[in-house]
C-alpha cells in the first residue's frame, strides 16, 4: 500500500494520542501490514504484530481505502494476537 497517501480522521487521532500508539507505528502498519483483512462495511483492517517490552501486541489499523488516499479510522494495540490473527503465523 506504499504509495498512497495517509489521512488520519480526527477522532482517531484523538484515539490514538489517548491509546499511547506512535503514529510512526500506524504508517509503517499500513505500509507494510502482516495481512489485510476485511472490517466492517467498506472497511479493511492491517494488523502487525510488535513486541514492546518483550510482550507481543497486535497492532490493528482500521482504515478505507480509496484512489489514491488510506484514510484511518482507528488504530489499536491488543494482546490477544491469536483471537485477532487469520490463519497461522
């Protein structure tokens, strides 16, 4: 998905201020995501797994994509990778 740009909604700007999510984390999420699965109505969701503090998190990026534009719906960071994840590892 490189190459597009990225637009950040403000309610989840808001969102993710409050989560404690590094936005540099949001773009490389979207950038280069572990999968692509479908959300909800026109919404597709990027996770990728990182370790913080030797813990895995799943970080999810909701987004729509459009022509030329991934506009971000929410973004949060959860422990629970494998109720998340599609398929295996």
């Amino acid at each position: 998905m490189k190459g597009k740009k990225i637009e950040i909604i403000p309610l989840a700007t808001r969102k993710i201020k409050k989560r404690h999510i590094k936005k540099n984390l949001v773009v490389e999420t979207l950038h280069e995501p572990d999968q692509i699965v479908p959300g909800y109505g026109d919404c597709k969701v990027a996770p990728k797994i990182y370790r913080i503090k030797k813990k895995e998190y799943l970080l999810r990026v909701v987004y729509e994509e459009q022509e030329d534009l991934l506009l971000v719906i929410t973004a949060y960071l959860t422990s629970k990778v494998s109720g998340y994840w599609k398929g295996s590892k």
